[in-house]
C-alpha cells in the first residue's frame, strides 16, 4: 500500500504519526511519503515538505501568504501525481486540504480525511465540498458522528490518538508551586501570549513556571527577558507536566492534552482583531477548547483577547480549579475505548482494496 499524507499543522502532524504508526503495525510494508512534520517523519513518512514548520493562521494572515499558498498548492500536486499513492490522507489544516481533495477525485484518486473541517462550527457550507470530494471521513471527536449522521452523511469516530497516548497517566501535583504555560506552536499566537505569561510569573514570584516550545517556533520566538522562575523547556509535554498544579494553555490540541493529564487549567487566546471579528461573525458554537466542546459545557474557563490578563490569570491560579477533575472523569468516559489501530486501519484498507 502507497499513502501520501498531508498535515500542516503541529497539531495534525503528531495525530498524523499515530495514525501511521497504527498502519505500520497492521501493515508493516506500507510505504509512506508526503507533507508533514517531525513526528510523521519519525514514524517513517518520506518527508517531501515540512509544512507545519510553516503555519499560516487568521484570515489577515492567509492573504498576505498567498503567493507562497498558491505554489505550495502547484508543488504538492506534482509531488502527489509522482509519487502515485493508492490513497491520499488528508489531515486537518482544511483551508489547504479541501481544495486538494477536489482536485485528487478529479484525478481520480481515493481520498480519506482524518480530522476533518469543525463545520459543526462554523462554514457548514465546506460539508458538500467535503463529503464530495472524500471517500471516507476519520474523526477524532465522539459528538461528530452523530452531528454528521443528522445530516444524512456517513463519518467514523475512530477513537481519539491523546487518549490512546495519556491512558493511565497523570500530570497533577496537587501540593505543587509549579504552573504549565503552553503559549501555542505559531508565532502569532506566542508573540501576543508570552508577554503577559511573562509578567504574571514577575507577580507569582513563589511558583515555578515551564513554558513549553513547540518545535515549529524555536527559530521565531521572540527575544523577551525571561523571569527567574521560568524555565522554557524545548521538550514534549509529557515530559514537562509531570507535577502541576495548573496549566494555562493556548486553544488548540494542548487543552485537550492537559485535560486527559487532569491538570486544572484555563484556555487563553489572544487572535489577530481583524481575524477574531471575522470569526465571530460566522462561529456557531459556544466554546473555543476542545475539552469543553466534547463535554458541551464550560468544564474549563475561556478567556480571549482583553480577557487574559495577569489579574485574571493570577486569580484563576490561586483558586486552582480542582472542580474541573470530575468534568475530566466525564471528558474519559465520552472519548471511549476505540483505537486507530482496530477502528481507522481496517476502514483505510477497505477502502484501498475495494474496486
């Protein structure tokens, strides 16, 4: 079997490695080459680009970019019909992927998309593209498939790859000075977060604080004096968050992570203006953190734009949140007991062996 895989961000590339992982272990003579990142390389992905090492965020951001998008799309599309895959893997980043799955049914290719587009959230005019353009559709998030079957659309839930990788493991030191800051794995994100992590760490001066790098911005991160009680730590999380009292984490993958830890936390994010009033326009949901869009309710708290300031922070961290351990217990039981390895691979295979 032939995959080529596309995964542009950090987040997608660590999900698309579970994924290939999964496949290797059924499939072990499966050859894999395409668009993504270290971890997908690690697990033997013949990486053509590193996409991730290169996000793009925000609609401002995506306009002054496109130049660069529009050869990267001409690129991929001749690495692709090179390489010949007998079935192309998309991975999240939907502005990029959805466009490439209408262009491989084109050519007559089988197309999966594992972790697809939240039109649940927002742009639900993407589902006909998406369900069009794919010949199946992998989730990582239990409310989906049901949210799809509603729709008249077949999606699979095939368990989620964080909770395969944290069962069993804890991160949280109840007793502990020590706070988690994962300020996100694009610059935008950390030029707006890590000045204020910075200064509330100046006004917790009896807490320890390690703020986790992502891989993608060590090049870019930005030339602050950083406090005697930070340590920035160029390390997974499960290497970090072994005895925290409480995390403070950007939207995205890593609230989730901290949540399947049980470490306490609040969700912070501080968007492009421009972008984040675009947005609002069209968001359907009620929450921004995956942990409190799979519970339905605010299990964590949600702060955005001014809302994230040191005395906002400072209180949430001496209160120490521990009412959100039962929502944990919950977040557990709905992500259920389903594998990539029993669940996503045989559906893969299937597709790729039918006519």
């Amino acid at each position: 079997m032939r995959i080529f895989w596309i995964a542009g961000e950090p987040s997608g590339d660590v999900q698309a490695a579970s994924l290939v992982q999964a496949i290797q272990k059924v499939h072990p003579k499966t050859v894999h080459s395409g668009w993504g990142g270290v971890h997908m390389q690690k697990e033997g992905v013949e990486l053509r680009f590193n996409l991730p090492a290169n996000p793009i965020m925000g609609f401002v951001e995506v306009v002054l970019k496109a130049r660069v998008i529009r050869e990267q799309f001409r690129q991929v599309k001749l690495d692709i019909a090179e390489f010949e895959p007998d079935v192309l893997i998309l991975v999240d980043f939907p502005g990029f992927n959805l466009r490439i799955a209408q262009w491989a049914k084109v050519q007559g290719m089988k197309v999966v998309y594992f972790i697809p587009p939240k039109v649940w959230a927002w742009k639900q005019g993407r589902l006909k593209k998406l369900t069009a353009s794919t010949d199946l559709i992998l989730s990582i998030l239990p409310f989906e498939e049901s949210w799809y079957a509603a729709k008249g659309h077949e999606l699979h839930y095939v368990g989620n790859p964080l909770a395969e990788d944290y069962a069993g493991k804890t991160g949280y030191a109840p007793d502990s000075k020590e706070i988690v800051l994962l300020p996100g794995s694009r610059s935008q994100e950390i030029q707006r977060l890590l000045p204020v992590f910075y200064d509330l760490a100046v006004a917790l001066p009896a807490y320890r604080f390690k703020v986790v790098r992502a891989a993608s911005v060590v090049a870019s991160w930005p030339n602050l004096s950083v406090p005697e009680n930070i340590e920035v730590i160029d390390a997974p999380l499960l290497e970090v968050a072994t005895s925290a009292c409480f995390a403070l984490t950007c939207s995205g993958t890593a609230s989730l992570e901290i949540a399947l830890l049980g470490i306490p936390q609040a969700v912070v994010y501080k968007a492009n203006p421009i972008s984040l009033a675009i947005a609002r326009r069209f968001v359907k949901v009620p929450f921004f953190s995956l942990p409190n869009l799979i519970l339905d309710r605010e299990a964590v708290p949600e702060l955005l734009q001014e809302q994230v300031s040191v005395y906002a922070l400072k209180k949430l961290i001496i209160e120490r949140g521990e009412d959100q351990l039962d929502q944990y217990s919950r977040l557990d039981a709905m992500l259920g007991a389903q594998t990539l390895e029993q669940d996503a691979v045989g559906l893969i295979s299937e597709l790729v062996l039918s006519s």
